[in-house]
C-alpha cells in the first residue's frame, strides 16, 4: 500500500491531474455526443413532420384539381357539335363572344397573351380550337378584378384576354363550347374554368400551337 508521502509526490500530484483532466474531457465528449444526437434526432422529426405536411398539401391540392375538373361548372352555358372549318371571311356567331364553329386558318397567339384592344372572333375561336380558355371584358368590369384576371392568363399558357364591349356581362370565360359569366376575380368558378378547360377534354385540337399565329 503506498504511503501518504508517497501519493503526494510531484510525479503522483500531475497524474491525479492529468486524469481529472481527461475524465472532465470524456465527460464534455459525452455532453457533446448527446446534444448533437438530440439535435439530430429534433432536425430529423422536423423534416419527417415538414415532408408529411408537404406531401399531404400536394395530395390535397391534386384532389382539389381533381374534383375541379370533374366535377360540371355552375352557371356554365355549353354548345354542342360546333363546326370547324377554316374560312377567311367574317363569321355571323350565334353567341357573343363566341365559343366555337368555323373561324380563320391562323389562331390569336394565346400563350397566356393579354391584349388591350378587341381582337377578331375568328382568330380567337381557332384559339379556343387548340385548348385556350379566353377572358373577355366590357368596361364595366372593376379595375381589380381585370387587374386580378391579368396576372392570373399572363401565368397561364393557353389562355387570352381581351375586351368585347358588346358582351351580356362585364366579365365572361370561354372554351370551345363553354361559356360562363362571373361575378368577379375572387368567384370560385373562375379557377375551376380555367383548371377544368385550359386544354381540357373539350378540346378539338390538344397540343396544338398557341404561339406563332396572329399578334396585336
């Protein structure tokens, strides 16, 4: 057994230390090792719980679309078998603005295009042909709602907008064969329109160019 001289020596004073100083080490490694596991824990739970809201977000915004474009439009007026042939005269349409039937060999550019004066029916309705939803608007139409319908065709590809001034209402949406009347930018039935028929199924022509045709 060593004596008390003997554990107070210089030599047994630095290994006392020196062994205090690597059990205080260890025991920072092991402080150390802990927090970056909880915080590894903590990041991967935040991610596992963002991805889950994300996927649950875009499974509930693919529903909402889904249920968009199956289910009718209220409100919405339809014309069935409309006729298609390319004509280079004027057009006597019995729907204003109209929805479909004979109309000019060269469509109205409507990769989300947004003109300010009136464009020919013709050209617009072999725009309709190809899958465009067109905006129409008289100048009884509130300046946020044509300022809110503006950004949402100049986002859009296959989609127009234009005055007629003539029209039934100050706001209409129409596809081949489909036509609806709103009340404003904020109606429900307008995101609805353009999610069920911009290329939709009551498209004559999909895939069909909406560049290179007539521009303002």
């Amino acid at each position: 057994m060593a004596s008390a001289k003997q554990q107070n020596t210089p030599a047994s004073v630095r290994r006392a230390k020196l062994e205090e100083a690597r059990r205080k080490e260890r025991a920072r490694e092991r402080r150390s090792r802990i927090i970056t596991l909880t915080a590894s824990v903590a990041v991967v739970a935040a991610l596992v719980a963002g991805g889950g809201y994300l996927m649950s977000a875009a499974d509930d915004k693919e529903q909402a679309r889904a249920e968009a474009k199956s289910s009718p439009v209220k409100g919405e007026r339809t014309w069935d078998k409309l006729t298609q042939n390319h004509v280079e005269k004027k057009v006597d349409y019995p729907m204003n603005p109209p929805v479909g039937g004979d109309h000019n060999p060269v469509w109205m550019n409507c990769n989300a295009d947004v003109y300010t004066k009136a464009i020919p029916n013709e050209n617009a309705v072999h725009s309709l042909e190809h899958g465009a939803v067109w905006v129409t608007y008289t100048s009884k139409a509130k300046p946020a709602d044509l300022d809110k319908l503006r950004e949402r065709v100049k986002s859009t590809p296959y989609s127009l907008m234009s005055p007629v001034e003539d029209q039934a209402a100050p706001l209409m949406l129409s596809a081949w064969g489909k036509q609806l009347t709103v009340d404003g930018a904020a109606d429900a039935r307008v995101g609805q329109f353009f999610t069920k028929y911009v290329q939709g199924p009551q498209t004559p022509e999909p895939g069909a160019a909406c560049t290179g045709g007539v521009a303002q």
